[in-house]
C-alpha cells in the first residue's frame, strides 16, 4: 500500500513537473521570439538538433540501472548492486569522453555547417554548440543516479528533481535574457540547472541511500547480457532523434530557419502528448521486472497492460481532443498568427503518436525480458523510410513533407509491426488489450468532443475564454466517463479518493 501510494505521489510530481514544464514553454517560446525573433529561435533550434544527436550516448543507462539493480535486490545481493553500478559507471565515463569528442568535432565544424549565415549567427553557433556539449555530458550522469534511485522506488526524488531542473531552467534563462544577454542564455540556463540537479543526486545517492560504486570482479555474462539492452536502447535512442529533430535540420538546410521554428512550435504539442502518459514508465518498470522474474503469462502481463493503458487512454484523450478544439485559438494568443499552420502539422503527427502511447508499458515488459533489441532495429528501419519521405516531400510539401514521413514511419514501425512481435513473441493479447483500454473512454471522447465542438461557434477571444473553454472540455469528459466510461474498480478507486478528500475536509 505504501508502495502504491509511493507511487501516485511520484506521477502526481511527474505531472507537476510536465505541467510546470507546459508552462514554461507557454511563457518562453513567445519570449524568445519576442527577444531573438522567429530567425532567432530558429537557429538556436536548429543548433540544437545538430547537438541533440549526442544524447544517443546515453545508451539507455538509467532503464539499465533500474532493470539489473532491481534484479539483484530482489535476490538481495548487495555485492552484486556495487560491482554492477561500477561496471556502469565506467561506461558512463567512457560515453562522455567520446561525447567531449564529439563536440569539439561539431565545434570546430560549425563555420561550415552555418556557411550561408551571417557571422554572428555563426559565432552564437559556436557558442551555443560549447554549452549545449556540457550539459548533454551531464545527463548522462543525471540519468545513471536516476537509475540507482529509481532501483530503490524512491520514486518520488526522481520526479520531484526532475521538478527542480524545471524551476532552475525557467528561472535561469528568464533572468539571464532579461540581463540583456543573447539567444547562448537558453543554452547557459539548461546547463546550470542540470548541473545543480546532478548535485543534488549525488548528494541523495550517496548519504541517504547510502549507495556506493565498488569493483568486486568482472561480470562479463551479466555486462553481454547489459550491452544487449544498452545497444538496443542506443537504437531507439536514434530513431527517437531522427524523429524529433532530424526534420528540423532537413528544413533548416531546405528551407529555412522560421520553418524549423514553426516546426519546433508543432513539437512542442507532440512532446506534451508523448511526456504525459509515459510518465508511468520508469514507476511501473520495477514491478513489472518483478512480474516477468516470476515467469507470469501472457495473459497476466495483458492484464497489466490494459490497467495502465486505460490511465494513458484517458491523458492522450484529453490532450488530443482539448488541441483539436483549440488548439488554434491557442496558437493565436501564444506564437501569432503566422504560426497556425503548426496546429495542421501536429495533428499529421499526433494519432500516429498516440496509439503506441496507450500501450506503452508494453517496453518496459520488452525491458524487463531483454527484448528490445527487435523493437530497435524495426525502428531503425523506419527511420530510413521517414528520412526517403521526408527528403523526397519537402521541395513538394514544406513542413508537411517533414510531417507525413514522420507519421508514416510511426504508423508502419511503433503500431504495425510492432503489435504483431507482441502478439507473437511476448503473448500479448493485442485485440483484447486494445478494445478493453477503449472500452468506455473513446466513446466518451466522441461524443464530448462533438458536444464541446459547439463552444467554437462562440466568437469570444482570450486567454480567459480559452481557459474556460479546456475546463468545459474537462468537465463534461469527467461526468461521461464516471457514469458511463469507466469500469466499476475504477469508479470505486475515484470514489475512494473523492471520500478521502472529504474526511480530510471536514477533519481539517
């Protein structure tokens, strides 16, 4: 029950964190073009996704560290944790040599790469690529104490830092802009916060975990068996790029820096999409480790599936249907405009986007059966397929071009393939999963949706009215699944948290 609630606390941080993270964004993507312009900010994202390819070096340290370290504790090996997490540890110094590398490479590549800029593009390029560099080198250790913490439910700390780098990095790059200083204060900013971050980790790892790092022998079956999942997670770590920021740099050579800046505003919603129902991942990766150790079935590990899945169900309901609605009127009071053509672009995106998301749990299974090695190498392929379309489309489509390789590559990757290899090979039950996540909910979205659609015959603008609209949105969705949408120990669940809150209530 504690662990239970342990957890709940942890998503509740998580989605603070998201939320706090929605809100920044809010305020500061308008502030940076408002400050650097649509050009501006441009080239800051578009300097980013050349660095971002870096993080690919992560190798996937912290899932790592959760999986193998959790696997040990349940046998109670402390010897084992140790030896291991040195093992890791080494890894992790090796990636960021190579990543130090890496950077002085891209560094002294830059004038080339930003030929056809002015020089001062260049120059904040070069400046830009130094700092970005630093603070990608950090999360890779940010990422291997999240996985000792992690290993150690101590989930709640790993959320509520990730909260802090948060508020550090709002905080940091408004003060550091509003000094006067140029588009480099976005890249400064995140470097800071995340070395505070790391800090503070280590502090937490070290003297109230009390965990340590010791060589005891080589585990080379162990570390076969690691390398596996690090190579698949490396895998997935390049698709993931590729599709998030790839586009950017394809149109920052094709066409120019305002496209990758609307396409960055397009991403922006997708990111929000993608963040909010995986957040239960890294919580639910430890108990379904526990699951797989004790050899449950296929139909088991459904069952646990459609448990989370219905959760996320509901957050990607919310988020697609409250961005399908208004998400231009949102647009128009946020960026401009001249920015409305990146709601188009994000709806391309955003089905394709959401329906693996309902089924999320399923890689952390993969995860915990050392299976993700397939997953991988399919994503890899599609990747090629979105780079071909992309390529091919972009002198036709623009941004769309970007847009639809994307989805398409998603579409046959992450909801085709993918769901067969987990009919076959894990045993999932995928037709029995999908119909009981929908069950209810998605006939609850429609009909809210259509009823919240009348709201845009309204010709009322604003912040206030958009605000008022998304809590009609809310609302009427809340009451249609509570009597209609969701199962009974879902509504007990809901009515012993509403009870709760009124004994609370009144005791206080």
């Amino acid at each position: 029950m504690i662990k239970n609630q342990s957890k709940l606390t942890a998503m509740f941080i998580s989605y603070a964190a998201t939320g706090m993270t929605m809100v920044a964004n809010i305020i500061l993507k308008p502030f940076y073009i408002a400050h650097f312009g649509l050009d501006g900010y441009g080239l800051y994202t578009y300097i980013y996704a050349i660095a971002q390819y870096a993080i690919v070096m992560d190798l996937g340290i912290s899932t790592v560290m959760t999986k193998y370290i959790t696997e040990y504790r349940s046998k109670k090996d402390k010897i084992g944790e140790k030896n291991f997490a040195f093992h890791c540890l080494l890894i992790v110094i090796g990636a960021v040599t190579i990543l130090s590398v890496m950077g002085v490479i891209i560094y002294n590549l830059m004038p080339g790469i930003l030929s056809n800029r002015p020089a001062e593009s260049i120059v904040l390029g070069m400046k830009m690529v130094r700092w970005m560099f630093l603070q990608i080198a950090v999360v890779l250790f940010q990422h291997y104490f999240d996985g000792i913490m992690l290993a150690y439910e101590r989930f709640k700390v790993v959320k509520g830092i990730a909260l802090l780098r948060t508020v550090l990095r709002f905080g940091l790059t408004l003060g550091l802009i509003l000094g006067g200083n140029d588009v480099v204060s976005i890249a400064i900013g995140d470097a800071i916060a995340t070395i505070i971050c790391v800090i503070v980790s280590v502090i937490y790892v070290f003297f109230n975990i009390k965990f340590r790092m010791r060589w005891y022998r080589w585990e080379f079956k162990v570390m076969r068996q690691a390398g596996i999942l690090m190579t698949a997670l490396l895998l997935q770590s390049v698709t993931t790029y590729f599709n998030n920021s790839v586009g950017k740099i394809l149109l920052g050579a094709m066409v120019n820096d305002s496209a990758v800046a609307i396409f960055d505003i397009a991403m922006t919603f997708i990111m929000v999409l993608t963040e909010l129902p995986v957040i239960t991942n890294s919580v639910f990766l430890p108990s379904v480790t526990k699951l797989v150790v004790n050899n449950a079935d296929g139909h088991r590990l459904t069952d646990e599936v459609i448990k989370v899945g219905r959760y996320q169900m509901l957050i990607c309901s919310l988020i697609f249907g409250g961005f399908l609605l208004f998400g231009q009127h949102f647009l128009k009071l946020w960026t401009g405009e001249n920015t409305l053509v990146a709601w188009f672009v994000a709806l391309i995106m955003m089905i394709p986007t959401a329906i693996p998301l309902i089924q999320q749990i399923c890689l952390s299974i993969l995860t915990a059966k050392d299976k993700r090695i397939f997953r991988s190498l399919i994503l890899i392929g599609c990747t090629g397929l979105n780079f071909g379309i992309s390529i091919v489309l972009i002198p036709y489509l623009g941004i769309f071009g970007v847009a639809i390789g994307t989805a398409l590559s998603l579409i046959i990757g992450n909801i085709i393939i993918m769901n067969i290899y987990y009919k076959k090979k894990i045993k999932i039950e995928i037709g029995r999963m999908f119909c009981e996540i929908m069950k209810g909910i998605l006939p609850c979205f429609i009909i809210t949706t259509i009823v919240c659609s009348l709201l845009l015959l309204i010709p009322l603008q604003g912040y206030v009215w958009l605000f008022t609209e998304a809590i009609i949105f809310c609302i009427v969705f809340a009451v249609l699944l509570y009597f209609f949408g969701l199962k009974s120990y879902e509504k007990a669940r809901v009515d012993h948290i509403l009870k709760r809150r009124n004994i609370s209530g009144y005791n206080s």
